[in-house]
C-alpha cells in the first residue's frame, strides 16, 4: 500500500441481548445455570479492521440496512480526509444501492468497494475479530440491560485499538 492509502476489511455482527451459550466447565452432577432475559433484544455491529494497524471503526445500531452501512463509511471518511480508503467486505445486498452508490461518488476516488466472493466468511479476516469478540463478551454472559451489552461491546473494541498488536495477531497478521 502507499502512504496515502489504507485497507480495512468490513462485516456486520450481531449484539444480542440473549446470551450465547458454550460448553463450560462445573462441578461433577452440577450444572450451570445461565439466566436469559425474557425476550432477546437484538442489535447489529457494523465494523471494520484495518489490515495493516489492527485498528477498528465499529458502530452499533438497531438495524443493519443501507442506512447505518452508509454511515460506517462516512466514519471511515471522516477518519481519513486525505486518504484512498479500500474497502473489502461480501456482497450483502445492503453493500450495494444507490445510497451506498452515492457515498462513493461523493468521496471522489477516495473510497473504492471490493467485494469478496458470495458465502466465503474465511476471506474475511474480520470473522475472526467477531469470534473473539463473542468469546470475550456474550458467550454465557447476561447483561442486566441491553445499554450495559453494548457499553461492554464498545467497551471491548476501545481496549483492542489500545492493544492493536493483538488486533493484527487474532485476524492472522503478523505484526511488524
């Protein structure tokens, strides 16, 4: 990449409030009682992961449509005023409208869309961002609010732009 360009891999993830459960560890004849709320309440992440720094730009929302795809790249924009921004994400029908259209031409040149082949999660490395994210905060865990869920969500991906060391490492980037 030239100085003046940056990478960024892009996916949605689900925010439910209703924990997900995983095989866990209990005393012999016990188990493990994991209390749910009464209805799952359920948002959408939207992010991406820069290929080269391990930086992330998530946002979290109550839908996943056109609407909130076209502000995570107006995010990403107005992170890099000056820069090419490459995008790389699937070919979600929500990646490709007139609205996300738009965006493009406004941003002149500056934020080109490449989009990875239909049902392929393992080219995008940012799957493996959301597993660790699952592990770490909603794996059989229940949050007394869904505002506290994704508190710990935000919460999750502000600590990991700390650490982007570890970013680059969980995604299969060697850091430099």
């Amino acid at each position: 990449m030239k100085a003046n360009e940056v990478f960024y891999y892009a996916d949605e993830f689900n925010v439910s409030w209703l924990p997900t459960l995983r095989k866990m560890w209990s005393p012999k004849g016990q188990q493990v009682m994991i209390p749910t709320p009464g209805q799952p309440k359920v948002h959408y992440g939207l992010g991406v992961v820069n290929y080269y720094t391990g930086e992330t730009v998530v946002i979290i929302r109550r839908h996943k449509r056109r609407k909130e795809v076209a502000e995570l790249l107006e995010a990403l924009l107005e992170k890099h005023p000056q820069e090419t921004i490459y995008v790389a994400w699937d070919n979600a029908s929500t990646h490709q409208d007139e609205e996300i259209e738009a965006i493009v031409r406004g941003a002149a040149g500056r934020l080109i869309l490449l989009y990875l082949p239909t049902y392929s999660p393992w080219l995008n490395p940012i799957e493996m961002l959301w597993r660790h994210f699952r592990r770490e905060v909603t794996h059989c865990e229940l949050f007394l609010t869904l505002k506290e869920l994704i508190a710990a969500s935000y919460d999750f991906f502000n600590r990991y732009n700390q650490v982007p060391d570890k970013t680059l490492s969980l995604i299969g980037v060697v850091p430099k």
